[in-house]
C-alpha cells in the first residue's frame, strides 16, 4: 500500500489514493507516498504492539456490511491496547482481496475503518493490499503507547484481588448465534430490537479505550475478554499464578442475555465461552474498586465485580448459585 | 498468537509456544504471554513502520519450501527498512494457515523465520494465528529505528543527482520464469548452478540491511526495488517532482542474466520491470557516489551508477544504447 506516486497507473495505486489516503492523516504516514511511515513516539512512553486478523467465514460473514468489517478490524486491535492501558498511536492494514471485490466494498469499508481511525484517533501510518485466492483477510497492526514500563500485563494479579469485567458479557456469542438461527430470537423471548442489539454486539465491538487511563491507575493485571470469560480468565490466572473464582450470577448481562437465559438456562455456556464480548477483565486490589468503578462509570463505562483471587495453582473456576463450579464442554474459543 | 497461559491447551496455544515463542527473545514481547509487546524505543530515534504481506499461489508458490517462505515473508519488509536508512526492531507476525498445514510446514517455516530473526536482529514481538479456508497468508509489520527525523524518503532527489542500484536486477524475475518453464534453462545458454542461482534469487531475497546506514549518509533519496527498477525509478521520480535517466546497458546483471540475454535480447523488458529484485535505488549527490560506492562495497554490496537526475516533470526514462528510450509493456509488476 505505501509507495504510491502522485498520478501513477496500476488499480492497486487508485484504490490507495481514493480510499485509504484519507485515513493517513498522520504526518508520518507521508500520505502514503512513501516505503514506510517514521512516527515519534511521546517521550518516556513505551510503544505497545498488537496485532490481529480477521477473515472472512471465519471471524465474519462474508455478507457483512463492509463498514462493520473495517471498524471490526481496527476495534479488536483497540480493545487489546485499551486492557494494556495503552492509547492508540496508529496502525498498519495488510489487506488480501478477492479478484471480486472492487469499489462497492471498499468504499464502505474504508469508510467504517476511517470513521473508526478518527473517533478512536489512530491514524493509518501505512500498510500492503493485495490480491488473494482466499477470502477477504484483514491483517492489523496497531500501535499504542504507555508511560515507560507502565503497560499492565496480565501477569500481575495477586491474591485478595478483585476480578471485574466491563459492560456485559455474551451479548456477542449470543448474537453469533441469531446469525446462524435467526428462528431462536423468538424462541428466546426476545423481542426485534434485543435480537438487532445482540446482532450488533458481534458486528461491532466497543473496545474500551476510555478507560485505559483508569486501568493504569487501578487495576494490578487486565486482559480483553475475546474467547470467552471463562477461558481467558483461566489464562490471565495461569500466566499471574493464582486462582480465580467468579460466580457466573455476578457476571453482568444485558436484558436481551438475561432474557434468553431465563428461556434456555444452557445457553450460560455460550455466555461465559462464547468469546467477541471485547470487554475488559481486570484484577484490582479491594481498595481501588470502588474509585475504579466511579470514574469508569463516569466515562460510560460499567465496571462490575464479579469474583476473587486466591493464592493457588493458576487456575480459573466459574461457581454456580450453589458455589459448586460449573463445568465447560469448552471453556475458550478459538478460531483455530 | 499472543497471550498463551502456561500449559495451556489448544493446538493454537502449542503451536505458538512450541515454533514461535522461541524467536520472541526481545524482553518486551513478554514470551508471548500477553496481550502485547512494549519496546522502549531508543531514545532520539523515529519508529520505522512497515507492513508487507505475501500469500501461497501470489507471492510465493504453495510447494516452496517453507524455511524460504519464512525467510522471504520477513526479508521483503527488512528491504524496505534498509532503503529508508532504518535498522530492524523486531516484528509482528499475522499468520492464515489453511486446516491442512501442522508441524510439517510450521516446523520448517518457524525454523526460516527464527533463523533470519537472529541473523538480522529482529526479533518477534507478537502476532496472530488463525485458520483460514484460503492460501497461506503471511503478514507482517517490521518496525525499524532511524535518527529523529532521518528517515531517508522517495522525495529527496534533485537534479544532477546520480542514479544508482545495489547489486544485480532482473535475476529474481527470470527466476521466476525458470520456475514456471525450466525448460528455458537450456534455451537461454545457462548452466544448472546458473538456474539454481537465479531460482534462489526469487526464493529468499537479500534484504541490504548491511548498507542503510551508509544510505542515510550519502543518499538524498531512496525505495527498495520490489515491483521493477523501471516501474520503481518513476514512482520515486514522481514524488521527487524530477525525471530520472537510466542506461539499460548500465544497469548491473549477474552473468546468468547477462547470459540469458544474450540469448534472448527481449528479456531486457522482464529484467528491468519483472520485480522481486530487493535491491535498493538510490539518488546520490555526483560528490557522495564514489565514498558510498567504497564504504558498500567493504560492506559486501556492490553499488553501480546507472544514470541521473533531471529538472522535469516526475518522469522516468531508460535509455537504450543509441541513447533512445525503451518502451515497455508493463512497467512495473503488481501483484494487485
């Protein structure tokens, strides 16, 4: 994608100019006339690096409107540097496109992706498009940056911890599911407006970039729930060596996920499992909750506690009602 | 591919910590047990951004052998750092890898890739696996460090500059046509080390790394030359705003290139447009040529004068030998 000239000739080179030029507002970027982009990262920061793919029938629909697809791309990567307690710098698109797909995909997609890219004020410095065999793959990149040494790791949670999880979880796993089975939006109670809700949660993640500052100041380790709750607390626990219990009543729902429950108390599973809630999961020492929870709230942002850490193995449990652990057929997802 | 627990247990999770957990040696990439990288750039220093992706059956071919497609998926981008007067970082690494391919490929491919992570310092700071119903798909973004400020741009050349390229063209592109007609070995006069060799060139490009920081000294202006010296010479020239003025008859080649064209004089068009070359083109003040052209060579990298800068209107011309320009089909290869 970097190296285009001025009037040059090749399609790849007018889609760049037309479509993705626009989104280079970074100086460095050199509006994309350039190999490369040279950035200056602030003083003192570190720079934190992330980068994620989706592909189409794997991670989306190939039908899926294709500005959700852009702003899908770049918010998976923002959610990631949000738990880091990172801000966007900007990112880099490694784009592989079928022979079909022209301008009546790419101007939404760009479009989505660009809207995204100033709202979330990170900026394309610069990347390659290609034409694939394969299906639609969108490779980014993304940058952030955090006060030296500051990024929080996964790897900090202590015993006596609090574990808390952002907005509400499953919505998206949940909505995945309508998308194969629209029939089971009635069957679950819901009505249109909860099945569009949950729908939109999958096609649109809301990374939680506002409250990245927060995360700096309060929580001991944090992580984006993208697998599933279940799973990815597991992981944070392994790599923090200690134990984390949540009880699944505490794990904050919509009223659309609350509703389906109430109709099919199985689906907790896909809840708690399903993974794309791109929220956050953070441990916080007890007394920082409460301010954590005051000031993301002030932010837009529901923070919910929903469990503890204990000294133990590294390992994760979800209690039922009853205190007893649940049991998981398959506690992460994976899209490999 | 980041935030792998510790035991841990899908295939993806082994995968990762089994090939490439072991080229993430850079502290900051954290073994690949979190979210995200945090490097602490040097200090008076640009970040060097650069995303390049190659896919089986586009870039490469589906039956190469995969230590060379590791190595060529991270030495496309090094290039392009070495021509921008960068020094490698380290990278990150979004991998889309058909159901059918497990240890047989990865192990060859992480072998490549972590051998070339070493020879060049730049180690993995992360990434992203994910299945794929389409061809193998390697992105990767490569981040390099320059002096503030000092990133050597397409835009620097200036009248009464001197043209110059490193190494031989054209060796990579014919190549490439012996891959898909080995018979013309034969009919081009080479012998089988002379196939093998031009083979090589399209398998693992030489990425002059050795030399960038000689460019940042001498160079007013500089690109890799991936998609043909024809091609490339104007996109620089275009964004220089000056018309630059090549010799074909200057233009190194290998003595297999030089032999082949001796067969087939039409060759000259597939030398000068065909691509894959790698090497770097650079636009020198006439007073900087002869000390670059001494400290590369010490430095194992031929640099050859090939013509010169203009006052014009962002043009490229090469010259036969009666002094005529060349016209060609295609001027530049794209894999768009």
């Amino acid at each position: 994608m970097m190296g285009v000239g001025q009037p040059s000739g090749s399609e790849e080179d007018r889609l760049i100019a037309h479509y993705f030029r626009p989104l280079a507002r970074h100086p460095g970027a050199f509006a994309l006339t350039d190999d490369a982009a040279a950035i200056d990262p602030p003083a003192g920061c570190d720079v934190v690096l992330k980068a994620d793919g989706i592909i189409a029938g794997v991670h989306f629909f190939p039908d899926d409107p294709p500005d959700t697809v852009g702003m899908k791309a770049l918010r998976v990567n923002l959610s990631d540097l949000a738990a880091k307690a990172a801000s966007p710098l900007g990112f880099l698109l490694t784009l592989a496109l079928p022979k079909e797909i022209g301008d009546a995909w790419l101007a939404p997609f760009a479009r989505g992706l660009g809207a995204d890219a100033d709202l979330f004020n990170c900026p394309l410095f610069g990347g390659d498009t290609d034409r694939t065999p394969g299906p639609i793959t969108v490779s980014i990149a993304v940058l952030g940056s955090v006060p030296h040494g500051r990024m929080l790791r996964r790897s900090g949670a202590r015993p006596g911890d609090r574990l808390v999880v952002t907005g509400t979880i499953g919505d998206a796993a949940l909505g995945l599911m309508l998308r194969h089975d629209p029939a089971a939006g009635e069957r679950w109670g819901l009505s249109r407006d909860q099945q569009s809700d949950l729908q939109a949660r999958y096609l649109v993640p809301q990374p939680r970039t506002a409250i990245a500052g927060l995360l700096a100041c309060h929580a001991s380790a944090a992580m984006d729930v993208s697998d599933g709750l279940a799973g990815d607390l597991a992981k944070l626990c392994r790599v923090s060596d200690v134990t984390g219990v949540i009880e699944a009543a505490r794990v904050p729902l919509s009223l659309a996920a609350r509703t389906a429950l109430a109709c099919e108390p199985a689906l907790i599973e896909t809840v708690l499992t399903g993974g794309d809630d791109y929220e956050i999961l953070a441990s916080v020492p007890p007394s920082e909750v409460e301010a954590m929870r005051i000031q993301a709230h002030a932010k837009g942002v529901a923070v919910t506690e929903i469990g503890e850490v204990k000294a133990g193995p590294g390992d994760a449990r979800v209690l039922n009602q009853d205190g007893r652990p649940l049991a998981f057929a398959r506690p992460s997802f994976s899209h490999f």
